[in-house]
C-alpha cells in the first residue's frame, strides 16, 4: 500500500493538490488530505509536484534492433533502468528489420522478463518480412493462444521490406483480426512506414475496396509521411509518430499534426534500441544511431515549454490514446479510481522526479530504486 501525498493531478486545474492512495498496484482512492491509518502503508511526499499517468510507448525493440551494417551493428537488448529513467511503465516490444539473428521467441521470453521485473510488457509477432515469422506457425495464433501478443508488424513503403501486395496485407490484417476477435485483444497490424514513393498508399487502396476496419491498421514512423497521416487520421485510423533526439522537432511536428488531424487519432513512440540507419539516395548506409527511450519524455517536454501545448494535451500521445490504441483503456492512461497505479512525478521543470509502475516505486527523486538481474 502506498499513499502520495499533496500532488497536483487535475491538470485542468493546476493549483488543486490531492492524495493518492494505492492497494494491490490499483488506484483506490483520490481526494484531500487522506489519512488511511494501516499498518505498513509506505508514505511519499508529493511536495506539489504534478502527477501524470505513467507513459506507453508502443514501439521498442526490446531485444535490440540494427543489423544493417553487419553483426557488429546488433543493437543491444534495453534494459529496465532505461525504461524507469524514461518514465515509461507500459511498452510493446518488437522486432525490425533483423528477424534472421533475432526472433519471435526471443521477443516473447524478454516480454515475460520485463514483465516479471514490474513493467506491464506487450509485444508483436512478424517483422519487416512476409511472410511474417511466428510463434505458433501463425499469426493468428499467435494473437490468440500467446498472453503477451496483441498484434504484428510489418513493413512497407520501404527497400528493405518484402514489397508485399496488396492481397499479402489483406490476408495479414484478416489474420490479425480474427486473432484478436477470438481472443479479446486489438489484433492490429503495426507498419513500419519506410521514405518509400507510395506511401500509405496501399493502405488507402485497401480500405477503398475492402471490409477490413480502418483501426485494424497502425502507421508509425508517419512523420515521414505526414499529408497520408494526417489523411488516415481523418478517415478514422490511429497514426504513430516517432520520437526523434532533436525533440523540438519532434514537438514541432506534433504541434502541426494537431492543428490539421484528431488529437484522439496521435500517438508518440520511441523506436528505442531500434538502429537509425542514414541512407543515401541509392540506398547505401552512411551512418548509424540508435534510438533512446528517453526522447519520449523529451518530446512531451519540448510540447509544453516550446510549443505551449498545455501539459494535459501533451502527455496524450503516450497516455490516454496511447491506451485507447492498444485496448487498454479502462486500464492504463488515466489517473482515475480503479485504473493501474502507473505514476510519473514531474518537478516545476517538468523534470521527470518519481516512476511508479504496478504500484512499485521504481524511481524516487531522480535516483533509480529498481534495476534488471543482470544491470
């Protein structure tokens, strides 16, 4: 049990501060001045700091991405302490462009662990390739009979992708679909949206002629393709940019795509430990980065103190939609009674001060309580 005492929670109303107490990794109750006399209740002070819900981030390869330059180039696996530091509590991993070093039951068996080490861990089968790799031999059995799988990924628009068909990806979303049906999870299917000449082209091509719900599609990486974005998220479809290092042109780039799309339609990924290769124009590697899970809470702050989003809009993207995207609302990206206790703290820099995820202090005052097994 763990009571937080006097934060600012109500960010439509700033100066109203407020407990929160917590039981069985639950919000169970928020109000004024709280004063459960139980034994063992663990007591953090707030000190006004502000309280938002703990961030999603839908898009980390987990057990490293990269390869393009060679074996050498193998991005390493993250760790918990990355994800803490973050203020990340709830993340879905997945492979790139890798799927012959790197596998499905690889990602499923670093889900479990992440899970088992106090985040709340999803993931995709697939890759960039098609067909897809899998678990079960299936990509519909894999969403329906594997917990930790809610969806695939793949790859288009992109020169080191499979080129697939228009008939390839209906018969994929089918797939992801009729998995998630029969499990009671999204079943979506996650593209990886390349610089390729079509650009969601062939998404438009299919729900023009075809039955498939436009939320079973999930572009990321759309800021590359930004008038198609904004188009999907008019139609109705989730978009997903990415959070980049310069995270004021991050934020600059948000700040557009809510002037011209639906707010409820954004979300903000990392692509952490994922290689950011630099290609030329014949498509020859000339650089190498590698994405930090960090530059989510970059980005939401960058909204705030360059772009003046107010605080509530700007942590959307990897809260409330976030949530909403991933079928997990009612559960996650809300501070509310009977949501899961994941908490980040922010001092007046909107400097991130205090983690929670599952009810856990993971982070206090910017010190690091909880790490991985072998960190």
């Amino acid at each position: 049990m763990l009571l937080i005492k006097n934060v600012r929670i109500n960010l439509e109303n700033p100066r109203e501060v407020s407990d929160v107490f917590i039981a069985g990794g639950k919000i169970e109750a928020i109000g004024r001045k709280l004063d459960p006399t139980l034994p063992n209740l663990e007591i953090i002070e707030g000190d006004g700091r502000t309280a938002v819900p703990g961030y999603i981030d839908r898009h980390v390869h987990i057990t490293g991405g990269g390869g393009e330059s060679g074996f050498a180039s193998r991005v390493p696996e993250i760790h918990l302490s990355d994800c803490i530091r973050g203020g990340v509590t709830t993340l879905v991993g997945l492979l790139g462009t890798d799927s012959v070093t790197r596998s499905v039951e690889n990602l499923v068996a670093k889900t479990k662990a992440l899970n088992s080490e106090g985040l709340t861990a999803f993931c995709l089968t697939g890759a960039y390739d098609y067909p897809s790799p899998t678990l079960t031999g299936s990509v519909k059995k894999d969403i329906a009979f594997v917990d930790e799988i809610i969806g695939v990924k793949i790859a288009i628009a992109d020169h080191r992708s499979s080129n697939m068909s228009k008939s390839d990806l209906i018969r994929l979303a089918s797939e992801a679909r009729v998995g998630g049906i029969l499990s009671g999870k999204p079943g979506f299917v996650h593209l990886h949206v390349g610089s390729g000449k079509r650009g969601l082209g062939l998404l438009f091509d299919i729900l023009e002629t075809e039955d498939i719900p436009i939320r079973t599609f999930h572009p990321t990486h759309v800021g590359r393709v930004f008038s198609d974005a904004v188009r999907f998220a008019n139609m109705g479809g989730y978009i997903d940019f990415t959070a980049d290092e310069d995270a004021g042109e991050t934020a600059r780039t948000l700040t557009k795509a809510f002037e011209q799309a639906p707010a409820d339609r954004i979300t903000l990924s990392t692509d952490s430990n994922g290689s950011m290769p630099e290609w030329n124009e014949r498509e020859e590697i000339v650089g190498m980065g590698v994405g930090s899970i960090s530059t989510l809470h970059q980005a939401v702050k960058s909204l705030v103190r360059e772009c003046g989003v107010p605080l509530l809009q700007a942590v959307r993207p990897v809260t409330e939609t976030a949530a909403e995207a991933l079928g997990l609302a009612g559960r996650k990206g809300r501070l509310a009674v009977g949501y899961d206790a994941d908490l980040n703290l922010l001092d007046d820099r909107l400097n991130l001060s205090t983690v929670i995820a599952g009810g856990t202090v993971m982070m206090e005052n910017e010190r690091v309580l909880k790490k991985g097994m072998f960190e």
